[in-house]
C-alpha cells in the first residue's frame, strides 16, 4: 500500500470511530441526572421544600440525594439517599419513562415523570398523577 492511501485509510476510520462515539444517545439516568426543587403540599405543615440531586452513575444506575425541609415544623431538612431506577412503560397508564426513587431499606420514596420541558411531576403509589389541584412539579435547576 502506497503512504497516501494509508493515510487516507487511516484518516478513514479515525472519522468513523469518532462518528461512532458520537451518535450515541444519552442513557435515560444522563437524561434524570441534575438538580431539581419545589414545594410540594403537607397536610400538617405549610409546605415541604424539596431538593432533589440525581446522579448518572455509569449509565447502568442513578443515585440521588433528597433533602426534605418540613415548612413550619423543623428548621433542618430530612437527609435521605438511595439510588433510583428508570421504569419503562410503567404503571396503569404506561408511561414511557418513570424513575423511582428507592431508600436505604429498599422502600419506595417517590415516584417521579420527567416532564418535556425537563421538570418532573411526582407521580402517587399507583404512579399516576396525584389530581390535588397543587403544584406537584419539582423543577430542573
């Protein structure tokens, strides 16, 4: 082989393999992860102030740091931490994407619906929207 039509084929593939790592599209935890608040309805205090932190851990598995501030109530928000999982086409109305976020111990905490606009709803036990009237949006930061 001649030096300009190894260069050539060298060059070549160099351009498909960065063509190739580029098309990838983002795992849906690359999707969830980021930071996200809002106050959500409390039926014993005026509001629980909600930070949410998720995090994309190897695009096999999320983690999120959840602090809860009980309005009224305490003056130090509630720490909880766990890892959460993306559900696809999940629950009675089959949504295309839903992350649940799991405790310590295994136990559901929320069931949250990335909205288009990036937000997320949370969503009831049933992982259906919760028909309050309230705002149950927690949005992106």
């Amino acid at each position: 082989m001649r030096k300009p039509e190894l260069v050539g084929a060298g060059l070549l593939g160099l351009a498909l393999a960065l063509a190739g790592c580029a098309s990838a599209p983002p795992s849906p935890y690359e999707k969830a992860a980021g930071e996200y608040e809002g106050v959500l309805p409390c039926a014993d205090c005026s509001g629980i102030q909600v930070d949410l932190e998720m995090m994309n851990m190897d695009d096999t598995g999320g983690a999120y740091v959840l602090n809860s501030l009980y309005q009224g109530r305490s003056d130090e928000p509630m720490k909880t931490q766990g890892n959460f999982l993306v559900l696809k086409d999940a629950g009675p109305q089959q949504m295309p994407t839903i992350y649940e976020l799991k405790g310590a111990g295994g136990n559901t905490i929320y069931y949250l619906r990335p909205l288009d606009n990036g937000d997320l709803e949370v969503l009831d036990t049933h992982m259906q929207s919760i028909q309050s009237g309230a705002d149950m949006t927690l949005k992106r930061q």
